[in-house]
C-alpha cells in the first residue's frame, strides 16, 4: 500500500469522529470527518469521549485496533483529538489504472541518478519526463528513492513501482458539466490545461485575478499547480458581460469556498490561465541571451518568478537586496517584494547553476557576488525565487529618461535659433546702417548745394 500521512495532530491522541456513509457508531469502524470526503484535517475540536489514546503502530496492521495502546499517563481535553490527511490513490489503484508494475525494479544498481524524499511514484515519473537521458524509473516505496533508469532488465524487488517515461494510453479526462453550478472548467485554449476560467458557465472577471485564485483553479482540476496566468481575455473574447470576481487566499480546496462577487465587464476582462502539466512553461527565445534576466509568470513586466539566461534562479538565500537589483536591472526604481517558493507558478527543474549575493548597489544582477549553487532546489519546482517591482518608479524613470535627452537636445535647438535669429538681425541693423549713411550724405551734399546757390 501507498501511503502518506500529512499531518497528526497531536501524535497520540485520536479520534472521534462520525460521518454519513459509514456506521460510525460501531466501535470497529474507523471514520474521518471534519472536512470534505475525509481528506482535511484540523477540523474541530471534537469531545472527549476518546475511543483510542496513546496508540502505536507499525505500519503492517491492518486496522488501527491491531495497533498497540500505552497506558495513558493523562486525560486528553477537548481540541486534543487527532487528524489525519491521507493520499487517496493507493497501490492497487496505481497499478490498475496506470502503466506501472509493482514489486519490479528496472535495471537494478545501473540506475543515471537516485533522488531521495520523493513523495509518490507519479512524482518520480514527472522526474524521468524532466531528463533528457531517462527513459525508465523505479520507485522504492519505503526510502521513498527515485532512480531515473536508461533501460528496462527486470528484477523482481518488493515495495518497489517501476514503469516507463509516460504512460502511452492514460486514461481520458472526464468530461465536466461547465454549465453546472460551481464546476469550474477552462475553456477556449489549445489544450485541457489551458483557457479563459469559467465558474456555470459564467465567466471570470480579470479584477483581483493573481496567482493565489489560478493556484486553486488548477487544484481544483487536479493539475500540481499553475504555470501562467493571463488577463484581457487572452484565449479569446469571453461570453460576457456578466462575471465573477473572485479573491482567494492560495488555500481553498475550490474556486466556490472563495469570497466572490458578480459584476458587469466587457467581453475582453476575462481572466485565464495555464496549470502544470507536467511541462514547464516556455520562455522567450531572448530570455536565453548571456546576462539577461526575465521574469516570468507574473500579471506583468514588473513581476515573476526570476530567470537569469532563461533558467530559474533557486529561492535559497534570496532576500530583497537580490530582488532590488533585479528590478533596478529591469529599469525599475525598486523592488516591493521578494519572493519565494515559485509565487507565480511552478518553474523548471533545471535551475540556474549561479547563487547571487547583492548588496543593493549594483549596477546590474551581473555584477552582484554569485558562487556556484549549492544544488539545495536540485528537482524541487516549488523553489523559484521571484520579485514585485514597483512598476510606478518605472514610468517615473522613463519620463526622466526622456527629460534627460530631450533636455539638452531642446537647449541646443533654442540656442541655435537664437544664434541664427541674432545674425539675421545683426545682417538687418548693418543694412540699416548703411542705409541711414548714405541718407546723411545724400542731405548733407543737398544742403550745401543749397547754400551756394542762396549766396
């Protein structure tokens, strides 16, 4: 069996509990409640009626009153009671609805790389798709080890899954009632994880639209996470011009559990986005450029997960003096945020093989302090550092950008005018000059003419 367990609260005190499919009143049935088909946790006090305290097992039983119970050394109150969130595809279904075989390891001890902490065997296939020279994995269920494996000679190995690259003919996605009620479906892109979002059919309004409501979007739709989001209706006119607006915190399990409201915009508003699909999201070709940095994921040019030569940089370490360069770098005046953990969608596993350390002052992230990454992001896609830049200070330092040239460029045509004007009318008082001379002369030769003919 495929198990994981995400959070006991506390460890030894348990549970209960009652919901409405199972009879939960008998005292050899187990039962979760507290939060949506039994997979939250920290779901209410409870009472203090406790079946089971200071239990412990070891993982072979097959009902929690197979486990061992310790005498409890006190009472448990009221808010003590245990939860549980368990992993809902287990072993079997794995199996029965995938390429993978069970108890097979591939090309055992000739493996290109063995990776630790892998959560499930579909995280180790996501692994093998990312390498390039990976065509099998094996999946050790109890170090929870992925091995990214060139070929396929089989050894008959227990608690292990192996199987291919991808799965060739997985099964089809259901098909969604979009015009229901609460269904969320995306619509209009070029593929199932991709499109305008639309909530019964109507359609999300761009306003307040981030990363935090695309994130419970993509969950919602059983995609890891979101890669992209997009504004102004990015996959095509939307059938307004009534929409949802939607707020979320990141955290809700369903676009509907977010606060909403439903106003009138137009046809372009529409808010979209791109979910992981186990493909990373395609940077721009320039992106690529040596020294050249690019955010990416973001609602804008001022904000993003940051790549440096079109990789991903590693968020260890990162702080707001790397994030002010970043923007200053961008044309910028300053950074409003750093960010961590892959803010704005997942990134690549293929992370930049540069740390930086800034001091704030730098001209460029180029001239900033870097060493050689200490690989702790190493196939960790929730680890891309990112930024907000203030995209004011942006428009700020283009208009005095532009004072600045135009500035000396407008003295110079002033002073060339006026150096011309003043020519031409130096030219003009020298042509009076003259003239009002030789009106001097012709008056005064008149005038002594005349007095010789009086005498």
């Amino acid at each position: 069996m495929i198990g994981k367990l995400l959070s006991l609260i506390p460890l030894f005190a348990l549970i209960n509990t009652a919901d409405s499919l199972r009879d939960c009143s008998d005292s050899n049935t187990l039962c979760l409640v507290g939060g949506p088909d039994g997979v939250e946790y920290m779901f209410g006090t409870g009472n203090t009626n406790y079946i089971i305290r200071d239990a412990y097992c070891n993982g072979t039983e097959k009902r929690l009153l197979d486990c061992g119970q310790k005498a409890p050394k006190k009472t448990c109150p009221g808010g003590r009671a245990a939860g549980v969130q368990c992993y809902t595809m287990d072993y079997f279904n794995i199996l029965n609805n995938s390429c993978y075989e069970g108890d097979v390891a591939y090309n055992l001890g000739k493996s290109n790389a063995d990776i630790q902490n892998i959560d499930s065997a579909n995280a180790c296939q996501k692994l093998c798709q990312d390498c390039t020279t990976c065509n099998y994995f094996t999946y050790q269920l109890t170090s929870k080890t992925c091995s990214l494996l060139s070929g396929k000679k089989e050894t008959v190995a227990r608690d292990t899954v192996s199987g291919p690259k991808s799965c060739k003919n997985p099964s089809a996605s259901p098909v969604r009632a979009c015009n229901s009620a609460g269904v969320v479906c995306l619509l209009q892109g070029g593929s199932p994880d991709e499109g305008n979002v639309y909530v019964g059919g109507r359609p999300v309004s761009q306003v307040t639209w981030d990363v935090q409501n695309a994130r419970v979007v993509c969950r919602e739709l059983g995609y890891v996470d979101v890669l992209e989001i997009y504004r102004s209706s990015h996959f095509g006119k939307v059938a307004g011009p009534e929409m949802i607006k939607y707020s979320c915190y990141g955290t809700e399990t369903s676009l509907t559990h977010c606060s909403s409201s439903i106003g009138r915009y137009s046809d372009y508003e529409g808010a979209g986005v791109k979910c992981h699909n186990n493909t990373a999201a395609l940077l721009p070709q320039a992106c690529h450029a040596p020294n050249k940095i690019c955010l990416w994921g973001g609602a804008g040019d001022h904000e993003g997960n940051v790549y440096f030569q079109g990789k991903p940089i590693c968020d260890d370490g990162w702080n707001s003096a790397n994030a002010h360069i970043v923007c200053t770098s961008l044309g910028f005046q300053e950074a409003l945020q750093a960010t961590t953990g892959s803010e704005f969608g997942m990134v690549p596993y293929d992370f930049s093989d540069i740390d930086f350390d800034c001091h704030g002052d730098e001209e460029h992230l180029k001239n900033c302090i870097f060493s050689e990454a200490k690989g702790k992001c190493k196939y960790d896609k929730h680890r891309g550092a990112g930024v907000r830049c203030n995209y004011a200070s942006k428009s700020i330092s283009v208009l005095l950008t532009v004072i600045n040239i135009v500035a000396p460029t407008m003295f110079i045509i002033t002073l060339v005018i006026g150096l011309v004007y003043i020519c031409k009318t130096q030219k003009k008082l020298s042509h009076i000059t003259n003239d009002t001379k030789e009106l001097r002369r012709a008056v005064s030769k008149q005038y002594h003419k005349s007095s010789s003919d009086y005498i």
